[in-house]
C-alpha cells in the first residue's frame, strides 16, 4: 500500500506509555480481569459490559501527535488522514458535513468515555467520545496469531472503526442500540452483526476511493479479505472453543465479513452497504 505520500492527520492522540492513567473510575486491573471473566462465562461483548462500569469524574489524559521515527504509527495518521479526505467528499456530495474522529494510540489499558478498555478487546470505537482506540500490538495479532499480514489488512480495521463512526454520525448507532435494549439476546446478536457488517462495507468504500487515488498495490485486496476472514465469528470460536455457535455471533461469519467488505471495495458506494435491508449472506 502506498501510504508514505499521504497527508498525515492531526486527529491522532499518542498515550502509548502513560500505563495506569488510562484506567476507568480507580476499578485498576482488578475490574478489568473481572470483566473479562464476566464475558467469559455470559458470552457477553466485553465492550457492553465495560460501557457499564461506572466512570470517574477525571476526564481522559490527552495525548501527543505520535513520533516520526515511528513508521506504524505514521502508517496509522496516514491512513486516518485518508479516511477523513475519503468520508468528508462523500458527506459533501450528500449535502452534510463529516466530523472528523479522533485515533487514540493507546498500549495495555486505556480510558474512553464507553468505559474502561484494555487491549484483549481489541480495536474499537466509542460513540460517546467519537473516538477510536487501538492498541498497536493488535496488528502483530493480526499477522502472527490470525495469519492476515499486510499493511492494507491493518488499514482495514482502522477503516472499519471509521466505519463505526460514520454509523454514530448518520444517527443509525443510536437506533440500533435502542432496538437491541428492547429484543431478546439472540435478536440482538443478529442486528449486531448487521451493524458491524456495514461497518466492514463502508471500511471497503473507502478502500475503493484509496484505489483510485492509487495507494492501492496488488495484493492489498487480498490482504484486506484474509484479514475479514480471519477475525470471522466462526473462525474465532473454533479457534478458542473447538465449535461454532451462530446466535452468538456478534460481527458475522468470515464469509459475511469478506462479502461485504468486497461489496464496498467494488461499489465506493455506501448506498451499496445497507445491511439492514435484507440478508446478509
């Protein structure tokens, strides 16, 4: 992917190092595991559970711009910068305006206004502070546990996470989590799934527009796929549990996710990504 040229953002908060300062209303590492264990044994999204521990007054420490010694993490403020450049044509052409989000590069345990967060959670998004947070050593997880390699599979799940924002800003973020408050734990399995498969389409519509702005290279294509289906539902749970159980799902199949990231890779059309509308396989 050719990345090197592209306009760095300046949405990016560095608070790699600053250890226990990330941590949600003095809970510390103790709420964390207990968390995590919580999830563990409900099959609850880690996430939902966090966005119910009760928060601290003190608001986030702001980071700095990350360094520029640091090739990943400029990697990431170029990608961010393109997605901004990507998303605020596409709102302009629709008669809106885009709000940029912020990146938080974070490492072990961050907070955010969703809740304490750790990097077992992985990359996401918090609608409360429309801010994404991503702990660097995910992309190693990425190449060397779940075999999806390349810098266009790791700007894939930044693209992903923007997509979760692009949600929070049209107001389909806010409806979805009403509905899922009113629905049983497998209806809202499924809508979540629908939720986060738009998410994978729109990470392809901006995918599309980097194409044509040429930072695309052959193989990146690929890459992206083998990245959507190496953190399918499915595959996940046979890897940690040996079997599958659909109604759990709560992003979609390996197959769900390459179809539609593909859909918005090829279309550059977010009109194209209304998972909502049908089905999804």
């Amino acid at each position: 992917m050719r990345w090197e040229s592209g306009r760095r953002s300046t949405n990016v908060e560095d608070r790699r190092g600053m250890g226990g300062a990330g941590m949600i209303g003095g809970g510390g590492i103790g709420m964390l595991i207990l968390v995590l264990i919580i999830s563990f044994i409900t099959g609850q999204n880690p996430l939902e559970l966090l966005q119910q521990v009760p928060q601290s007054e003190e608001s986030a420490p702001a980071g700095g711009p990350p360094p520029a010694d640091d090739p990943q993490a400029q990697m990431v403020s170029a990608v961010l910068g393109d997605t901004e450049d990507t998303w605020q044509q596409i709102f302009a052409q629709n008669g809106s305006s885009y709000e940029d989000p912020v990146l938080v590069l974070f490492d072990g345990s961050v907070r955010s206004a969703c809740g304490l967060a750790s990097a077992a959670v992985g990359p996401f998004y918090c609608p409360g502070d429309h801010k994404l947070y991503i702990d660097l050593s995910f992309f190693r997880d990425l190449d060397q546990r779940f075999g999806a390699p390349g810098d266009f599979a790791q700007a894939y799940v930044i693209a992903h996470e923007v997509g979760h924002h692009v949600q929070t800003l049209v107001g389909l973020s806010s409806r979805v989590n009403q509905m899922r408050s009113r629905m049983s734990e497998d209806q809202a399995n499924a809508l979540s799934v629908r939720q986060e498969l738009q998410a994978d389409c729109y990470a392809g519509v901006w995918g599309n527009h980097a194409a044509r702005r040429n930072w695309l290279e052959d193989g990146d294509v690929e890459e992206g796929l083998r990245a959507a289906a190496a953190i399918g539902d499915d595959r996940l749970q046979k890897q940690s549990q040996g079997y599958v159980v659909p109604e759990s799902f709560t992003h979609g199949s390996s197959e769900q996710r390459q179809q539609w990231l593909r859909r918005g890779l090829q279309t550059g059309d977010m009109r194209q990504c209304d998972t909502f509308g049908g089905e999804t396989r």
